[in-house]
C-alpha cells in the first residue's frame, strides 16, 4: 500500500491521565476560572489554545494590556505544609493552559500572529476547523468554573463517542438552561457530557433540571464530516500518501507497516541530522492526526481489528516522547512540544 515511487520529507469510567506535571481537571482537583471583562461584547463565539502553565501569567498581561477578551482555566491544587503542617492553596493552569477568547477567528489569529508568533487557536478534531464555542454554552460553563468547578471534568473520548444509543437533550431552565448534551452516569454520578469546541466535557450533579429532546437532522455527530477537506502543506501530503481506508486484516497489517515505516524513517533522519528536532515533531504530530482521520470513525466498532494500527500509533507517540527529553531542545521549543502533545493527548489518547 505504499505510493508508486520515492519521495523526501525534507522537502463511561473516565480516567484522564495526563503527563507528568501537568493538572487535568479531576473530581479530587478543585478547579476556578479566570474571566477577564469583555471590551467587545457584541463577539458571540469563543475559541481557544493550549499553552504550557509557565507561559500562561506572562501573556496574561500582554492580553489585558490589549483589551483581549479572554478566559484561562485553572486547576486548585493543596498542599501540605512540611513546617507548620497545615494546608497550602496554589492555583495552576489546568490541561497545560487552557485558554479560550471571545472574537472571530481569523482576527484572535490575526493578533497572536501579532504577538505571539508560532502559537495557533486549536482545531475541533471533528471538523478539521478552528474550534468556535458559542457565547451562549461558554458562560454557563465559565459560571459554574467560577462557583462549582469540582462539577466539571474533561473527558479523552471524543464527544460522538457519547452518542451512540442515546437521545440528545437541551436544559430549559436553570443556570445550565441552553446546554445540550448526553445525560450519562460517570463514577455513580449522574451527568451532562457536551461537547466544548471539541472537547468532551461532562458536568456532574445533574438531577432535577428540566430537558427537552433536540432535533436530529438525518446525519448523526459520529457520522458528518468524518472526511473533512483539510488544506495540506507540501509534506503532509507526502505523508498522506501512505494512509488508506482499510477494509480487510491485510489492510490492517499493510497500514501498520506504513505507520512502522514513517516512524523509522523520522528516527533515520534524525540519527544523520537530516530533520530538526522541529521538522520530526511536525511528522510525528501529523502521522497521529492522520491516524485519526482515517481510523477514529470506526474504532468503536472495530477496535480488535484496528489494533495494530494504533499500536504503531503509540510507538510514534514514544518518538515525540523521546524528542522532548532530547538535550539539545530549547526551553522554549519544549514548552511548545508539551502543550502539543498534551492535546493530541486529550483529543486521541482513547485511541491508543
């Protein structure tokens, strides 16, 4: 199954884990939000980005001083006191700083171009397009972070993953009126799973709201958009060359040799200091997301099958792994590199 010819690349029980030293909102982790006041109140839509916690507090500043409209997420964590014994409060960013702002996409981007170079608004993995979240299911959501934020845990499995046999319900009323969701018991709790800007999100103590049915058009969450059309640079489509839809164990078998190949090929090139460090987390990042795009749809209904492809999957996982723990890394391009992988982390990690 590999392309004619050569080429160069040179030219539900929850249980998120998360990397070493970093906070992902838990039911023991206590979590509160940051919302700053809004100069444009007339942006009806969100979007948001991952930054490592320790870049966080320094452009907190630069958006303020800009009069950006912004919302960081935080996690709560105590500690005790080796001393005097008694309890410490410190706050941290959660998920590796999450950040949404309020505004159009094209003019966040436009500013962070601006400002902050290399650093991008996330994609809704679903879509293949710049998360937006609608002002309306933003403010029940920074709300509740601001006076319950234990009721709020971010899941790994996509949201359509919540789907399948259940009806999707609207809250009429109340301070979560207008959420729509899937009501689910996670850990003997009843709860509300939604999806924020692709992320699945679920919000716990819900019991005595009031609902109604939403209405489904012909095509469910799990099946639109499942082949999206995505703008390739020059190397990913040389990348995307060697993933196929599969429909047999040979297929199976054949694509996992393509993922096997990829990975040796990027540890090749990186022994004979032909890639970057920077050019072999790009691959690497994007072998996952194309595994995504091709094999997530149907892993609920044959994950056995599909096993040796995610298998190959986790092994580039450990390169960009071992990447970030190279030497030679800069403190700045390893900040970055752990965000990253943070997100592919809570977006894909169920595959895996």
């Amino acid at each position: 199954m590999k392309p004619d010819g050569t080429s160069s690349f040179s030219a539900a029980d929850e249980n998120p884990v998360s990397p070493e030293g970093t906070q992902v909102t838990e039911q023991d982790v206590r979590a509160r939000s940051e919302v700053k006041k809004c100069r444009r109140p007339s942006e009806t839509t969100w979007s948001y980005l991952f930054l490592h916690h320790r870049k966080v507090k320094a452009m907190e500043e630069q958006f303020a001083k800009d009069g950006m409209t912004y919302f960081v997420h935080k996690t709560v964590r105590y500690f005790k006191r080796t001393a005097m014994a008694k309890v410490q409060r410190k706050e941290l960013p959660s998920v590796s700083g999450l950040v949404f702002f309020q505004g159009l996409p094209k003019d966040i981007q436009a500013y962070l171009d601006r400002n902050f170079p290399n650093v991008h608004l996330c994609k809704n993995c679903s879509t293949g397009r710049v998360a937006v979240i609608s002002d309306s299911q933003m403010r029940p959501f920074m709300r509740i972070n601001q006076t319950e934020p234990e009721r709020i845990r971010f899941l790994l499995k996509p949201f359509h993953y919540y789907a399948r046999n259940r009806i999707l319900l609207r809250i009429t009323g109340g301070e979560l009126a207008g959420l729509e969701g899937y009501i689910i018991r996670i850990d003997r709790d009843r709860r509300l799973v939604m999806d924020v800007g692709g992320m699945s999100v679920a919000i716990s103590g819900i019991h005595a709201e009031h609902f109604e049915e939403v209405g489904q058009d012909n095509t469910s969450p799990a099946d639109e958009n499942i082949f999206y059309q995505r703008n390739l640079h020059e190397r990913q489509v040389l990348i995307d060359r060697y993933f196929h839809p599969v429909k047999t164990d040979k297929d199976v078998a054949e694509q996992a040799e393509n993922i096997d190949y990829l990975r040796k090929y990027v540890l090749d090139e990186l022994s004979r200091n032909r890639f970057t460090l920077n050019a072999a987390w790009s691959i690497c990042s994007f072998i996952i997301e194309e595994i995504n795009y091709y094999y997530a749809p149907f892993i609920e209904q044959f994950k056995e099958n599909l096993d040796p492809i995610m298998s190959e999957g986790g092994k580039v996982i450990q390169v960009m792994d071992s990447i970030l723990s190279n030497p030679a890394l800069d403190n700045d391009a390893k900040d970055r590199f752990q965000s990253e992988l943070e997100k592919l982390t809570l977006d894909y990690d169920y595959l895996f």
